[in-house]
C-alpha cells in the first residue's frame, strides 16, 4: 500500500480501495463504524492522503487524456452514508465505470511530471513519488475491470 510523503496536502484523508456492489459496501462501513476499509485491511486499495477524489485524480486523467481539467473526468456519486449533512466524513463515492476505464489508462511516469507541478500540490511534490501512487492507483482501476468490481474513495477530514 502506498503512501504520500509528508509533503503531500494535509487535512483530507482519501483512501481509495475496491469492493463488490455499493450495497455490500455501505455493510461493511456500517459493520466496521465507517472506518477505512483500506486502514483496516478489509478491502485492497491505495491510501492516497492528499490526492483528492475529483480535482486531484481528475488532474492527472485530464493529463493523460490531453484535454482541460472538468469534474465530469471522474464522474463519482455519494454511496454512504445516505445523507452526509456536515461534509466533514466519513464518507464513501464510488466512481462511474467510465471514469474507472478512463483512470486504468493512465501512464503514471508519463503524467507524474506535470501533474506534480499542478496547484493540487503546491509545487511540494515530487514527481517519482506521485508515479508510484499514481501507478497503484491505474492498477486498482484494471483490477476493478478485469474482477468487475467498483472503485471506492473512502474520505474524511
């Protein structure tokens, strides 16, 4: 499992891991008082700390993909809890199939460089160690595809 260095932004924890139908998961979150399925090793996935779910992520597949940043690049909907009235998490998205296949086709040594110059990071970032997230991160995309699961980011303040 990787894990940014203490350079990566603080504040946000994402952790983004696999797991069958939304409502197998919203089970398992309620059985384990929503902690991370990643932390607590009930699901294989990435903990990404700071590489937000939308803006982070859909930076580096707008990248990839050679087309301006848009929220729509990593389409997601909120899958737990039912209402999240505060914001402040824990919570659960699940991404669309089509930002899954869009995120499996990343190569993350190619992206990695500008990426790492992106506001998102601040100009902290270094690009080897974004590519070694980034490449975990497409690898849990394929293993969604090839097991015909869904692809979760748990996150909380």
């Amino acid at each position: 499992m990787a894990r940014l260095p203490h350079y990566a932004p603080m504040g946000v924890l994402y952790d983004y891991f696999l797991c069958g139908e939304p409502a197998q998961m919203r089970q398992l979150l309620d059985e384990h008082s929503g902690q991370s399925p990643v932390i607590a090793g009930l699901c294989e996935g990435v903990d990404a700390k700071g590489i937000d779910y939308t803006v982070g992520l859909g930076q580096a597949v707008a990248l990839s993909q050679g087309v301006p940043w848009s929220v729509d690049l990593m389409a997601n909907e909120l899958v737990w809890p039912a209402d999240d009235d505060d914001g402040e998490g824990p919570f659960v998205i699940v991404y669309t199939r089509l930002a899954v296949e869009l995120l499996a086709k990343v190569d993350a040594a190619r992206v990695a460089p500008p990426w790492a110059l992106t506001e998102e990071f601040g100009g902290r970032a270094d690009p080897s160690d974004l590519a070694h997230v980034l490449a975990e991160l497409t690898a849990l995309a394929r293993k969604a595809i090839a097991e015909d699961k869904h692809l979760y980011c748990w996150c909380s303040l």
